[in-house]
C-alpha cells in the first residue's frame, strides 16, 4: 500500500507506532492543559500561567510539526509522484492557515 492510498477520502492509515507517539504527545499536552486549568483554580500568580500556557503552546507547535513532516512525507510526496499537484496547493493553503 503506498501513501497515496493510505490519504485518500481525506483520511490517512498511520502505523501503529505513529499513533501511539501521536497519542503521547496529546496525552501530554492535556495533562499540561489540566494543570493549567488548577493553577487557575488555585489563584496561581499570572505570570506563572503565562509561562505553562507557552510551554503547551510550544507542545502543540512541536505535535504540528511532527504531523506535518509525516503528510509532507506520505501524502504530498506520493501525490506528486502521482501526478497530483493538487497535493500541492492542499499543503501550501495549509501552511497559510497555521502560519497566521
């Protein structure tokens, strides 16, 4: 099976291992969320906060760029190959959306 089907019909067949290391990171980052979430409930100073919230914000950074070299790898390189620069304008309108 080659990357091309595993990312038709908008969705995409990961390995056993990339779901598990995806998961861990998401488990991670809503542990730090949760954590955030009682700081706020115990009166936390501000700028004590301000300091977790960027570390989940550079969390979910390093989730997007992990999962975007993976479909920068799979999808769009298979869609190229294939002839399909659609792929193309997909991943170019999807760095435009997460590069605001």
């Amino acid at each position: 099976m080659n990357g091309t089907e595993n990312c038709c019909a908008r969705s995409k067949k990961r390995s056993e291992q990339e779901v598990k290391q995806l998961l861990n990171r998401l488990n991670r980052i809503e542990g730090q969320v949760r954590g955030i979430k009682g700081m706020v409930e115990r009166d936390a100073y501000c700028p004590d906060i301000v300091v977790q919230v960027a570390a989940v914000n550079a969390a979910l950074n390093a989730f997007n760029r992990e999962l975007l070299a993976a479909h920068i790898r799979t999808c769009v390189a298979d869609g190229v190959r294939n002839g399909d620069n659609e792929k193309i304008d997909e991943l170019v309108a999807l760095l435009q959306k997460t590069m605001k």
